[in-house]
C-alpha cells in the first residue's frame, strides 16, 4: 500500500513551508489541496506559494472552467501514482478539507455529474421547497439550510448512474497544523500586505476584466479570510486521525518530522485477497 502524508489545516498556519521542509527531507513532492490554486491566473490573490520542490495541481483550469471536487480526486489520484512510481513521497497539503476527505474516504456519490438543466430548476426554489424534496437522512443542520447541499442531494438521487465505494488505497499520515485565532488573524492581515506589495490588486483588475465577478471561481477575490480561516478551524476540528501541531510552538517542525520519519520507515501490512 502506496504511503501518502498529508498537512493540513487552516490558511496561514504555515502548511507549503513544512510540506517543502518534509519534501526535501523524506525525498518528496507536493500535491495541492486547495480549492482556489487550480485556477490559473490567480497566483497572488489565492497565495500560490512556490518552493523549491515540485508541486502538483496549481494551475489545473481557467477561471472560467468548471471543477469539482470529483475532478480533483482523479488528478490528485493520477499526481500520486505519478509521484510513487518513481520512488518519492506523495504530500498531499492544502485546506480544503473536502478535497482531502474525498481523496481518503471516498463517497459512493463522488462520481455523479453535475447535472446543468436540474441545477437550473431547482435554483428557482426556496429552501422549504427544496426540503420537500429530498429526505433528511443523515443531513446536519447547515445542510439542511443549505440550497447548494439540498439540490446535491436532489442530483444524486435522480442520477441513473450506477454507484460503487472505491476501496481505500492509501497507507496515509494526516499532520493538522493549527494555531489560537488572534495569531492566525495576524498572520491572515501581515500575509495580506505582503500579496498587496505583490500586485494583488492589478491581479484582481485583470480576473475581473477578463472574467466578470459572477464565475464560482471569483468567490477567492474579495474572500473574507478570517471567516475563511474560522471555518477551516470548525471543519479540521471534527475530523479524527489527525496529528495536530500548534505552530506558535517553536519546536513543533521537528515534532512533526519525527512522527512523519516513524511512520514513514514503518512497513505497513496488507492482507493477502
């Protein structure tokens, strides 16, 4: 079973720069989980950092492209092989905790498309209406308010594709990197600064300009990071099988290389069919 780390966690907690630390020293590459770095163009306003070790899944579509979160499970699939096949050290890092969820725990429904004509009904109806439609199930309470998860769930149903659970295919280390919110708000307002001396705003004309602002893809310009960085914090919170490190400890990238160089020389085993 191909090993597979992963580093996750909310915005500006450091993630790129400890996956490239562990890159060079476990021999290898990064992946990309992050739902707005697949658009090209918008490098400084989604934060696109570049270290010096390849990266995966920047760059993957045009702003005015569709993607989804089954799309970015079969490249982030295909990048894996890629990488393993040739000896190295696949590092998933990105925040969205989606992505990596999907990519670890596949759903039976990852696979259905996005079906336009539905889609474009059901955006007339009010939520009461579309609650009518669908049972509730397993459904929380933010997606029971929630039209976009309610017209999901209205797709899959009338989806004539046939599903099937993918089986597990990774031997995986889930590192969460995390910190107390007054020093991710700092962290957010100095980070956002510093894309400003960049050339965040000229970027942000050009997107516009060329795209408008209704594209999906626009929500990363004018995105409220602190909420952003809130949110993230709620969802990695209720995730289990996650090392989590606070990066205001000093000592935490070191933490983290140990955990990750025992679990990285340790065989794992696979019970024969």
């Amino acid at each position: 079973m191909n090993k597979l780390l992963i580093i996750c966690g909310p915005t500006a907690t450091g993630k790129t720069a400890l996956a490239a630390v562990l890159a060079k020293q476990f021999n290898g590459e990064l992946v990309s989980a992050d739902s707005r770095q697949v658009y090209r163009g918008m490098d400084i306003v989604t934060g696109k950092d570049r270290p010096n070790v390849p990266v995966w899944l920047y760059d993957v579509v045009a702003p005015d492209e569709e993607f989804s979160v089954s799309r970015w499970v079969k490249l982030a699939n295909s990048a894996i092989f890629d990488i393993a096949t040739r000896g190295k050290l696949p590092i998933i890092v990105g925040g969205t905790g989606l992505y990596i969820n999907a990519l670890i725990h596949p759903f039976e429904t990852i696979d259905i498309p996005p079906n336009k004509a539905l889609r474009t009904k059901l955006q007339t109806l009010t939520v009461a209406e579309l609650q009518k439609m669908v049972k509730r199930s397993d459904m929380n309470n933010s997606d029971w308010n929630n039209p976009r998860r309610l017209i999901r769930k209205i797709e899959i149903a009338r989806s004539k594709v046939v599903i099937g659970k993918p089986a597990r295919q990774y031997d995986y280390l889930v590192i969460g990197l995390t910190a107390p919110i007054p020093v991710l708000y700092k962290r957010i307002d100095d980070r956002f600064k510093k894309r400003v001396r960049q050339g965040m705003k000229e970027e942000i004309k050009i997107l516009l300009k060329k795209y408008g602002k209704e594209l999906s893809s626009m929500s990363a310009i004018g995105l409220n990071e602190h909420a952003y960085a809130r949110r993230q914090l709620t969802w990695f919170k209720k995730q289990k099988g996650i090392h989590r490190f606070d990066v205001t400890d000093l000592e935490h990238q070191n933490r983290v290389a140990a955990i990750v160089a025992a679990w990285y020389t340790t065989a794992t085993y696979v019970p024969e069919d």
